[in-house]
C-alpha cells in the first residue's frame, strides 16, 4: 500500500517537472507570443500614467475647484503679441538650421502652480535652464522627446520627407551627441526669444545648462505661479512641442508693460512706410492766400465802384499783412515784387514752427 501511494506521488511530481520544462503554451498547445499591437509604445504609456498636456485632464471634484484658483493669476496680453512676432520670425532661423520648411504655431499661453506643470512633463525630455539677465532671474525651455528625435535624424542627414517618424529608442538615455544639439537648439529660440522682445523691452537670454530629470530643473518654489507658453513645432507633420516656461517672478519687473491690451498695429514699426508717408507729405501741394486787410464800407459806396475806383485801405504799404492756409494763418510778411511778380517777404515764421 505504501509503495503504490509512493509511486502515484512520483508519477505526480514527474509530469509537473516535464510541464515546467515545455515552453508556454495555451491548452490548444499554440506558444503564448503577444499578437501584433499588443505592445505599448512610450506614448501610450505617457497617457495611461496621466503624463501629457495639462489642459487635456479633465478635472472633477476637489481638483475642479483648486483649479479654479488658476483663474485669479494675473493675465499678460502682450505675450501674446511678443510670442505670435516669435512663431513667425524663427520659423527662418529653424529653415537655416535645419534646412527644412517646418511650421510653428503658439498652441496656448496659460498659467499653473510650478509643481504641477512638473508633474505634467513626460519622460524622456531635455529641460533648457536659461537665464535672463537685465531681469536677474531664471526660466525653462522644456523640448519634448518626440521632437528631440525629429530634429536629431533631421541635423545628422535623415530628412523630413520620410513617411515614418524618427527612430526613437526607448529606456536609453540621451547621447552627448543628441543633447549637444539640442543646447544650440536653445540658444537659437533664446536669441529668438530676445529679438520678439525688443519692442517692448531690452532683455537677454542666456543658456545656463540642460537637465533631463525635471526634479533638477527646479527654479522657483513649487506653489509658485508660472507662465508656460506651449509651441508646435513639426516637419511635414512630424514633430513635438516645446513650452517656455516663465516664473511671474521673472515677469515681474516688466508686468506693467506686459499687462497693456495690444491695440492696431503700433507695435513696432515699419521704415518703408514711414520714408514714403514722409516724401509723400513734403511733395503735397498747398494754396496759400495772403489777405491785405479788411475795409468797411456802406452799401451805397459798394453801389458806386466802377472800374477806375479806388479803394483806400487803412494799413500802410510797410505793414505786415496775413498770409494762411485752408484759413489758418501760418505766417507774416510783407508785400513786394519779384521781377514782374508779387511777392511776399516773410518776417514772422513762429506759427510755422508751432505748427510743425
């Protein structure tokens, strides 16, 4: 009895061993390989873990309300002029860099605390730590990884007229190679950045170095307010997005002139036209009336006048008489001849001076 429940337990433990021995299968005995598509790329695991674009998170309950604090952060127009002047002036400095046409457009321009932009920044990412000098304070360029890829095949010789995005290497680190790039990358949208600004203010930026981790890219104290202005930048439909990232502490020492309201088109100017509305004025033709002096008289002597009368006036031939324009009398002077014509020698100019 002893021996047979001892071989019943042997022949047990032998077939287990030989279960463990094959490979995976289902009951059908078809190797258990993942079907095509079942894997994840970095994308979709960025959107399950909640990474991505602040805006797009919907927001309920006590998040809604928390969120509605954001509302009262003060508002700054002007940025918006500034950075539309930028999406259109760097699209030539990215045509000289990368010898390709790519578009860039300003996505949104919107305020959250510091620490909850950083926990909306998915990873992989390079985080451009910049400087701004006259204001003597810092910032953040943030350059997506999608667009990192983009620009790296672009530089080293892929191009954009690819139908497949840029090879993209999960769980590696950036080389030295890729974040070289993107530093003069940086400093191209710095100097782009201080040229949009000019207008309003005289500012520079200064590239201070490059994180990857955005733990290490903490520049304000994370309940702080900032400024992030989210760009697009894409090749022929492929790209990714950068957000310039300003604390209102930087902001603050020219809040005053970026909270105007931008009216018309005054911003900046225009030389050509201001040499043509210049010439064109000082080509523009005037008549000139010169009025001797008034006279009063009855309606009889009026009824007298023939041709041969004479009127006696009460100014002396010396005097200065009035000479205006469209009825604004613009100067003095006295009447005299030129050859075979009148003419008035001018002796008060100063409402010609007012004038102009």
């Amino acid at each position: 009895m002893g021996t047979e429940e001892a071989n019943n337990q042997d022949q047990a433990m032998a077939a287990m061993m030989a279960e463990m021995d094959k490979d995976p299968a289902d009951k059908n005995g078809e190797n258990l390989v993942p079907a095509e598509g079942d894997t994840l790329s970095q994308d979709e695991i960025d959107s399950l873990l909640g990474f991505g674009d602040a805006s797009m998170m919907p927001k309920t309950g006590v998040e809604a309300l928390i969120s509605r604090v954001r509302d009262n952060y003060e508002k700054f127009p002007m940025l918006e002029v500034i950075f539309d002047r930028f999406s259109r002036s760097i699209q030539t400095s990215m045509r000289s860099f990368t010898g390709e046409n790519c578009d860039i457009s300003i996505e949104n321009i919107t305020s959250l605390r510091f620490e909850d932009y950083l926990n909306t920044i998915p990873l992989p990412t390079m985080i451009s730590i910049y400087q701004a000098v006259e204001w003597e304070n810092v910032g953040i360029i943030t350059i997506e990884s999608s667009l990192i890829y983009e620009l790296v095949d672009i530089l080293l010789g892929g191009g954009s007229n690819k139908k497949t995005n840029a090879f993209r290497v999960e769980g590696r680190p950036f080389t030295i190679i890729e974040q070289d790039m993107m530093k003069t990358f940086t400093r191209l949208i710095l100097d782009e950045m201080t040229q949009s600004f000019t207008p309003i203010t005289t500012i520079s930026y200064r590239f201070e170095r490059l994180e990857t981790n955005p733990r290490f890219a903490t520049i304000t104290r994370p309940a702080n307010p900032v400024v992030i202005v989210s760009c697009r930048i894409e090749f022929d439909g492929r790209g990714g997005k950068i957000d310039i990232v300003f604390p209102y502490a930087t902001l603050e020492p020219v809040k005053d002139l970026l909270t105007q309201m931008f009216s018309g088109e005054s911003f900046g100017s225009d030389s050509s036209w201001e040499s043509f509305l210049t010439n064109e004025l000082k080509t523009t033709r005037v008549n000139l009336s010169a009025r001797l002096n008034d006279k009063t008289i009855t309606l009889k002597e009026l009824a007298e006048l023939k041709v041969g009368s004479t009127l006696v006036m009460e100014n002396f031939p010396d005097d200065d008489i009035d000479v205006s324009c469209n009825g604004v009398n613009i100067f003095k002077g006295k009447i005299g001849s030129y050859g075979d014509n009148v003419a008035i020698s001018v002796t008060d100019a100063k409402a010609i001076k007012e004038l102009v």
